[in-house]
C-alpha cells in the first residue's frame, strides 16, 4: 500500500498546505415519498424529503473530517452521496480535482478502489453466507485482481487489522462485533484506498471495544495516509479523531471549525446544544449548563423558509430576520464558519 502513503500529504489540520481530496458544493439529495409512483399520484405531485440542502464540504488530504448532527440530520446521506451509493439530486462532487457525479459506470467502478466505505453496523455489513475471504476479497475480484493473488492480500490485510490469518475461512457469525469490525475495515483497505468514509463506525460497539477500533483507524491513517470522513453522533468520539468539524442540521452544515476553536468556544446556538450534552467531569463545583432544546426539528419534507433551527433556537437576539431569511454559512476567518444571523452579525 505504499503507493496510497506517496499519493497523500501528512495529516493537515485544515489543510495546512495540502491540496483537497473532495470537494462538494451545493450538494442535494432528495428522494421522492413514493418513488415508485414517478412524480404524480392522482394527479398531484409526490412529495420529497430533503434529505441534504445545499451542502458544501472540503476534505483535505490525509485529514479527519468529523461529521456530526442528530440522526436523522443528513449525514450518512451525504456520505453515501458522495461516493455516490446515492445519486445526488444537484450539485458537485470533485475527487481529486475531477468532477465524479456525471462518470458513467464503468470510470466510477475503477474510481472506487480509491473511495471505500466502512458501514456503521458491523453484522449486517457482512453477507453471512460468505467466509472472511470471500469478504475482504470481493473488492479485489472486482477491481480485476487475479484470482491466485486474491488470498495471500485476503491474510496480509488480516494482519494489518489485527485478526488471526487461521480466521480467513470462517463466516461472520464466529466474530465478535469488534471482530467483525475489523473484517469490514480490512474490506475498505483492500483496493488501497485514498479516501475512506467512516459511517459511525464504532457507535455499535462496546466502549472498550471502540477504543481499539479508534486507536486502529489513527494507525492505519499514519501508515497509509489515509483521509476520513468521519461521521458519528458521538461528540467525545470525534474531538479524538478529528482535525476538523462540521456541524449538520436538517440537510444542512450550521458550523465549521478546527476541531480544538470548536470545542473551546461553540458559535452556533445548535453546536452549543450538542455540546452541553457531552458528560463532564465536576471541576472545582463548576459544571458545563446544560442546554435542552424544546421541541423536534422539522420535518425535511417541507423545512422551514427562514433558519432552520429558528422554533428551537434559544438566543435572546433572535428576531424576524431569522424566521424569515436562511442564513448562510458566513466565513469569520481562520477556520471558522457559522450559518446564524445573531452570530455572523447578519440580523
């Protein structure tokens, strides 16, 4: 995998020189209620859920993009769009500088040795009727490796993961979920990847168990110059792993910032929230406020016209400026991004 190591810079920290591996601008993603109807049902139109607005997005290479927002917010959707598991509704997805969103089939399946995706649950991501390597290898079938190499790299990937090579013809049900785990990581490295998407991966996994999935997924990002598009509901998780943060909500990214700027002073009313719920450690009688936010945030059928977070926003200096108009996502220099009038000084 040395060729994935020279292709990507060290890990960047916002860039930091480096140039983008994925670029996304005003990325969408709709899907009709009832697909299967076309776009009229009884003679009126089929609603859609909006599932991703207007997103724009830079990863850098050999960076840690976390991802974070209520589930339900957009986030596996736009991963999944941007490796194009999901067709986009509007907008651009650039991987290395190239446009990929219009490639036909036959360019994207030879781009996809160098996008892979490690799936959130670690069972239902493995086809229980087949062995570890039949597993770890498919990837390599497809990309056209031949068949008498496929094994010797099926037990090399084995032990950059940390599994036993006597493992190689067992079937996923004689796994542990951390085991499993691995197996699907080792699945994601197997064409050598540049750009992995990392959809929650441990949030099915025990404490303990995440902890060794983390440190593996630090490990081999130093050791191949992996970039990862980190997605997780879990706040604690991704101010480990991550350079930087985009906050997500209702289809839309709210905040962007250095993951450091972030957690020491939040900006968005929404970013506050979440982080208020991260579990503290009483210092000297002093605790984080917790900050509950009322009611349920709209519905991505029909989203609100003005902020999006506006019923639930809790800042005094909210006005009709807010209910009204949508707020864009206003750079305030170093890193630092926020989608709020009150904030960027709009109102």
């Amino acid at each position: 995998m040395a060729e994935a190591q020279a292709a990507v810079s060290a890990r960047g920290g916002g860039g930091g020189g480096a140039p983008a591996a994925l670029e996304r601008g005003g990325l969408k993603a709709d899907f009709p209620l009832l697909a299967h109807f076309g776009e009229r049902l009884f003679g009126k139109k089929v609603r859609h859920v909006h599932a991703v607005d207007g997103v724009d997005l830079t990863v850098y290479r050999g960076e840690t993009v976390g991802l974070v927002g209520e589930s339900g917010c957009g986030k596996s959707t736009l991963a999944r769009s941007v490796l194009r598991l999901y067709q986009p509704t509007a907008g651009s997805v650039k991987f290395e500088g190239r446009e990929i969103l219009n490639l036909p089939p036959a360019e994207m399946r030879r781009l996809r040795k160098d996008m892979q995706i490690i799936f959130q649950d670690p069972f239902a991501s493995l086809n229980p009727r087949q062995t570890v390597e039949q597993i770890v290898g498919l990837p390599l079938r497809i990309q056209g490796v031949p068949k008498h190499e496929i094994r010797g790299r099926v037990l090399e990937l084995l032990e950059i993961v940390g599994l036993p090579p006597g493992h190689i013809d067992r079937f996923p049900h004689q796994f542990s979920g951390g085991q499993r785990q691995r197996i699907g990581i080792a699945r994601a490295l197997a064409v050598r990847p540049k750009f992995v998407v990392a959809d929650e991966p441990v949030s099915a996994l025990d404490v303990s168990i995440q902890a060794q999935i983390i440190n593996l997924l630090e490990r081999l990002q130093e050791e191949f110059g992996l970039t990862y598009l980190f997605i997780t509901h879990d706040l604690s998780v991704v101010s480990y792993v991550s350079d930087r943060i985009a906050v997500m909500y209702l289809g839309r990214i709210v905040e962007w910032a250095k993951t450091e700027d972030l957690f020491a002073e939040p900006l968005h009313p929404y970013t506050q929230a979440l982080l208020s719920a991260i579990p503290t450690v009483e210092r000297r009688g002093r605790r984080r406020e917790r900050i509950i936010l009322q009611g349920s945030p709209p519905t991505p059928i029909d989203p609100p016209g003005g902020c999006r977070f506006y019923e639930r926003c809790f800042l005094k200096e909210k006005n009709e400026t807010c209910r009204l108009v949508d707020p864009e996502l206003v750079d305030l220099g170093n890193g630092r991004k926020v989608a709020c009038h009150a904030v960027a000084g709009t109102l």
